[in-house]
C-alpha cells in the first residue's frame, strides 16, 4: 500500500510540474488564447447576445429542426465562418482552488495507473514505462485528438508532447519505484 500511494503522489506531482510547465512558463498552448486588440468590443457584443453562461457553437442549429434542415444548412454554410465561443458573464479568479483540483486530479490519475500496474504479471521498468505512456496516449486520443479532429484546435502538438513527456516521466518514475511488491 505504501508503495501505491507513494508512487500516486509523486507521479502526480510530476505531471502536474508537467502541465504547469506546459501551460505557464513555457507557453506551448498559447496558440489557444490568441490575443486581440478589439477583446473589448467582442466582449461587450458577446455580452448583449447572450444571457447565460455556455459554450456557443456559431452557426448553430435551432432546437427542432428536423435532419433534412439540418442537412440542407450544413451544405449552406461550408466556407464560410464558423466560431466557439465559451461565454462567462463574470470572471472567477480561483488560480490556487484550480491548481489543488489539478493536483488532486493528476494524484487520482496515477493512483489508478498504479493500481493496474500493480496488477500486473510484467512488472519491469520497460513495461511499466510503456504502459504508462499508453495510458497518456489513450486520454490524448480520446479527448486531445478527436476535438481536434472535429474543431481544428491550434495546440494539438502542444497536448502530444504534453502527454509523451509527462507520462514519460511518470513512467519512469514508476518503473523505478513500483517493481518488487
């Protein structure tokens, strides 16, 4: 048992300096958070059209319309603009409440890895290094990859690196420390 929660915190510590990292001093998703002079004119026009907070796929479709319709407007509106908008009326600056939920949540994600290690018949280093990044790359494909498939997101290559060098290390990390129950 010491053995899985040590390798849980430590392994989560790692990936959370990972993404800290990633997202902050080194900036590779900045790509996703492009600036613009006319952020106040947007803002103030996102804030006369919509009441609630939400995410907004512009167009959209109208609740109720049959397939046909939406068919037909999909055919209209190939080539020309399109947005997302994530609208928040107010912002919420909670920087260390987000930050503990991340850590907590990367502790979460390794407690779980390790469990299955743990489980294991092939507890080596190598195995155990490669089933840690396969677990990385299963969340990138299935979150990571496929947004990026349907909305063309700018910082896929940002999120692949991401998920090869922190599980990479927490791999490392755990072929070190877990083998030998």
């Amino acid at each position: 048992m010491k053995k899985l929660l040590i390798g849980s915190l430590v392994g989560g510590i790692i990936i959370f300096l990972c993404q800290f990292l990633s997202w902050g001093l080194l900036n590779l998703h900045g790509s996703m958070t492009t600036y613009t002079p006319k952020e106040d004119s947007v803002l103030n026009f996102l804030n006369s059209q919509f009441s609630d907070d939400g995410f907004y796929m512009v167009p959209g479709y109208k609740p109720g319309l049959s397939h046909d319709e939406m068919e037909k407007q999909m055919k209209e509106r190939v080539g020309k603009p399109w947005a997302q908008v994530y609208y928040h009326k107010a912002m919420n600056e909670n920087m260390a409440g987000n930050m503990v939920r991340g850590l907590i949540v990367d502790i979460v994600m390794v407690w779980l890895l390790c469990w299955i290690l743990r489980r294991m018949t092939a507890q080596g280093f190598g195995a155990i290094l490669l089933t840690s990044l396969f677990t990385g790359m299963i969340g990138f494909l299935f979150f990571a990859y496929i947004y990026h498939i349907w909305f063309q997101t700018t910082d896929v290559m940002a999120h692949l690196a991401d998920t090869v060098v922190s599980w990479g290390l927490c791999g490392m990390w755990l072929g070190w420390w877990l083998p030998g129950k």
